[in-house]
C-alpha cells in the first residue's frame, strides 16, 4: 500500500472543455462493435484465428493514419490439450479435467499415483511419488512447492468452473539459463463437486488415481503490432521523442469477449479519438498489441521489453496497461494498480468520471509488466473488477461472450482512460510526483531498519526528499517555460530510469524477475527475516542485503542529482 500523499488528499480539478468533448466522444456502440468482432475467433497465441484478430487490429489502425509496425517472432507457447482425471477405486468413473499451459503432459498410458488431499495448506512433509489434491486455482508459487516435496502431479480444485491457468513461472520465452525452471509437474483442474467426489474417495480409504493430459508446448512464431501517433505540437529538446506506452494482449482462452477483446477495443476507440485531436498533442502515443500473453507467459511484452529496449529506455514515459475492462457487475474501480508516482493521475480521472476514490493499490508482478527492468513508470493493468474482487466468474472460461460485458461499463472505462491519457500527452510536464515515491520509501525503510542498517539509504533519500521537493516547484513554474519544461519532463524520465529498477526488480535493468510474487524493494526483502537467522546464514544474508543497499543508495542519489542539474 502507498502512505497518505505528502501533501494530504489532492482534489482534481474539473474537466477542461477539451476534456469534456472528448470524454463525451467516447462510444459504447463502436467499442461493442470491435469486441463482437474479435470475439469471433478463437485467439491461439500463433494461431491463424489471432492472425485475422490482429489483421483487424492493423486494417483499423492504418485507415486511422497511425504507422504500423507488425513483427513476427519466436516464443515458446504452451496449448493446453485434453485431460481427465479417473476416480480412485474399482470402477471409477473418469472425471472432467482440464490442464495447463505449460504442465507436464503425462506418458499416453497415465500418471498413477496415491492422492493426498492437502486442501488450501502446504505440504507437512514430503510427497514423494504422491498426486497433491489441492484447493485453488493453478499457478506457479503452488507448483513449485508441490515439486519441492516431491510430488509429480497436482489436482487443483475449482470453485463452480474450470478456470484457464498457466504455471510456468518464468517470465516470458526462457533463456538457456532460465529453462530449468520451467514446470516439471503435471497440472489439472477439477470443479469442486467433482473434488467433493475425490475426497469422499479418500476418506473411504481408496488413493489411487489415474491422470492423462495432453498439453503442446514448443516454439511458434507469434504476432506483435504497434502503431504510433505522432504528437501535432511536439514539446522542446530531449522531450520531443517522448512516448506513452499504451499496451493489450490480443491472444484469448476461448473467444475472450471480456479478456482480451474489450481491451483491444478500448484501444482502437482510443486510436480514433487521439487522431481526430493530434493537433493538441505534445507526446506522443504507442499502441502496442501482444500475443504471447495467455499460453506464453507475457512472451510477447517480454520480446519487445528484449528487443527495443534503447527506445523504450531513451524515450517512453509511462506503460499504461489496459486488461479486461467494461465487464458486468465489475463496479469497482477502488482498487485499480499504480505506482506512487503515477497515483494522483489515476486517482483524479476515476474521481472525475466514475466519483470513486482510488485506494493505494502498489502494481505487483502481473499482466504484460515486462518493463520495469527499462525504468518505465507503470499505471493500470485490469482497472474494474467485481465488488467482490475478481473479474467475473466467466474469466478464462468459454463464458468469456460479449454478453459479460457491460456497455456502459465499457464505456466509463474507456472514458478513464481517455482522461488519464489525454492529460499525460498534453500536460506541460508529466503528471509524475517522485515524492510520492520518497514517502513509499521512507516507509518501507522504517520497517526494514529495525533488523537491517538502512542509515545509508535514509541519508540518501533525505537528499532525494529535498531534489523532488526542488523538482515540483520547478514542474509549477514550467507551465511559462517552454525551455524549463522540456528540462524537467527530461530529469522526470531519466529520475525513473534509475529509481524503477532497484524498487521493482532483482534482475534489474537487462533481464526479467520469475512470475512470483515480488516485494517492494525486493532486494532487501530478506531483512524482514534477518534476526530470525542463524549466524552463519546472518553472515550470508547480510553481504547481499549491503550490495543492495549500495544499489538502493547509488539510484537515490543518481536521481537526486538529475533532479538537482534542472534550472
């Protein structure tokens, strides 16, 4: 969670007139229209059906005058095939199964093995030889720790429906180095009545089941597209090349109306409004199209992030995310993810169409966030969501029609983001406050400190505190200044380029972190357990808790000083 904005409460200001128009420009109808149309196929990443979504993609985008680019790459993809699940017993029944991206297929005649019904706990022991029966959806973190105890085979149980997952946890295509961690297990999915058989099963004493999935994993070669609008009044020096990041997925499990189709359609709808004000612009935009997303964990972002890194990392300011907007009943827009940074912008568009107040939700390791290693500032991945949380039971399911949607919902979604993104490529200088980030910092540190020596970093971020305090007043003044604003935009981009990385990431700036859960400040995440090590593993702890820190302090003060050089 962010801490309260150093400032206190920041109340946006009303719509401007030009805001107003375009917000009012937005259309139900045509957004409706799109998702109709690429909810007719079934997007495959590298299947011929995602060639024609993406082909519609690119027809529209060029008869709106944007320059297209569609690359073809390699990534590793991983299809779910066939599986079943046999009751334990004589003359069991074979069950529905579904099973994974990226799961172990079985041998043609079955994985047989001893259920254990470990419900939503962990291991107590060792599962060698054993089939895990487990409550909850697959995923990575649950995978490897049933391959840690042994286990070859998992059966996870589903609420109502069988929920499309993937359980590799490494982030995009892997690398000769990463390889090894891909899943070793098999993986499938059972619903909950027919998990209330397989336990009825096991207390009657009867163990021994039999699992055959089939899953393709191998290399493809997969679509991606960007399309940029150029701005109509440019700002001066470096900033004149400055870009907003404006990214969906295309691929779908099954026809994918909710996840990805309104998002892709969302994106168009903004393609067409932004052409018709170029003129009003100051940066311009990148509408980028991955395939990749669903079967090739994030592959497609990931090549882009590998393969256009020095453009991304001289000149786009923000990666703005959109990921399965509009749905039915998904009312809630409080718990959207930001980074400090990037908060008072989100918070001020979702005030202003929707009235909700935007919690302070820290953007975690999820979605096509493929960039923070580049020093991106990150903002959205999915906005709206259920009061209950969650997007709807009909998520990576074949439910996932045109009829989950809401048209209104849609229609307010897109409206958010037309408001955030009409504001960052028109602003004097970019809606970025980095002393929201000193605050988030300060607090994390605290928590740190009380095992750890963070003094350095304090001392660091004290003279941080003050460049970003320096650098918002400077920001006020530009708005008078052609010269000082394109001087502070730049020290905006440059300052995230340094901070991002070390509060984000362990890799850092070249490689990708696994797909798992990720504190902030990750690197010294470990000081949290320090005082409960034995000395020898104090000892180890503590050298790469200081090279994290030298990292932590050497970004602080980097930042500081390009924030300092701005006058």
């Amino acid at each position: 969670m962010h801490p309260p904005s150093p400032g206190g409460v920041r109340y946006a200001p009303m719509p401007s007139q030009a805001e107003r128009s375009l917000l009012r420009a937005v259309s139900a109808r045509r957004m409706m229209a799109d998702v109709r149309r690429l909810a007719a196929w079934v997007r495959l990443s590298g299947s011929a059906d995602e060639a024609k979504a993406f082909d519609h993609v690119e027809t529209t985008l060029r008869e709106l005058g944007l320059e297209v680019r569609r690359y073809s790459h390699p990534a590793l993809i991983s299809l779910p095939g066939p599986a079943r699940l046999r009751l334990p017993g004589r003359g069991g029944r074979w069950l529905r199964a579904i099973t994974h991206s990226f799961a172990v297929s079985t041998p043609p005649e079955g994985l047989v093995g001893d259920l254990v019904d470990l419900g939503a706990g962990e291991p107590a022991g060792r599962l060698d030889g054993a089939i895990a029966l487990v409550d909850g959806l697959a995923g990575p973190p649950r995978v490897r720790q049933l391959e840690a105890a042994g286990a070859i085979g998992a059966v996870f149980v589903n609420p109502d429906n069988l929920h499309e997952m993937i359980v590799s946890p490494v982030w995009g295509s892997p690398s000769a180095e990463s390889i090894a961690n891909l899943p070793k297990l098999v993986a499938v999915s059972v619903r909950q009545r027919d998990g209330e058989r397989l336990r009825e099963r096991l207390r009657a004493g009867e163990t021994t089941t039999r699992i055959e999935a089939r899953v393709d994993t191998g290399w493809r070669d997969t679509p991606l597209l960007t399309a940029d609008l150029a701005p109509g009044r440019p700002s001066t020096g470096r900033s004149a090349d400055h870009f907003v990041l404006f990214s969906g997925h295309v691929d779908s499990w099954h026809r994918g109306a909710m996840d990805n189709g309104s998002a892709n359609a969302l994106q168009l709808e903004m393609a067409r409004l932004l052409a018709a004000r170029r003129g009003r612009l100051r940066r311009g935009v990148r509408f980028a199209f991955w395939s990749g997303h669903s079967h090739g964990r994030y592959s497609g972002s990931s090549w882009y992030a590998d393969n256009h890194w020095a453009e991304l990392h001289r000149n786009a300011v923000l990666h703005l995310n959109v990921d399965s907007p509009g749905g039915r009943d998904a009312d809630n827009l409080a718990d959207a993810p930001t980074m400090a940074e990037t908060w008072a912008s989100a918070a001020e568009a979702i005030r202003e169409v929707a009235g909700q107040e935007l919690g302070r939700h820290r953007i975690s390791r999820f979605g096509d966030q493929s960039f923070w290693g580049v020093g991106l500032p990150s903002l959205f991945v999915s906005l709206s969501s259920q009061p209950t949380g969650g997007l709807g039971w009909w998520w990576h399911t074949p439910a996932d029609t045109p009829d989950k949607l809401d048209p209104a919902h849609l229609r307010r979604d897109a409206q958010i983001y037309a408001l955030v993104l009409w504001r960052w490529l028109t602003a004097r200088t970019l809606p970025l406050d980095y002393r929201e980030v000193v605050a988030e910092l300060r607090e994390e540190l605290d928590l740190l400190g009380s095992s750890f020596d963070v003094a350095p970093a304090l001392a660091a971020l004290d003279r941080m505190s003050a460049a970003a305090e320096r650098l918002a007043s400077l920001a006020t003044r530009a708005a008078r200044s052609p010269r000082l604003a394109g001087a502070v935009d730049d020290a905006l981009v440059r300052i995230g380029r340094e901070l991002t990385p070390v509060l984000y990431t362990r890799a850092g700036p070249f490689d990708q972190d696994p797909a798992l859960p990720v504190g902030y400040l990750p690197g010294l995440q470990p000081a949290r357990a320090f005082e409960q090590l034995d000395p020898d593993a104090c000892n180890h702890v503590l050298i790469g808790l200081t090279r994290e820190r030298n990292r932590l302090v050497h970004a602080l003060e980097t930042a500081a000083a390009i924030a300092e050089a701005v006058g």
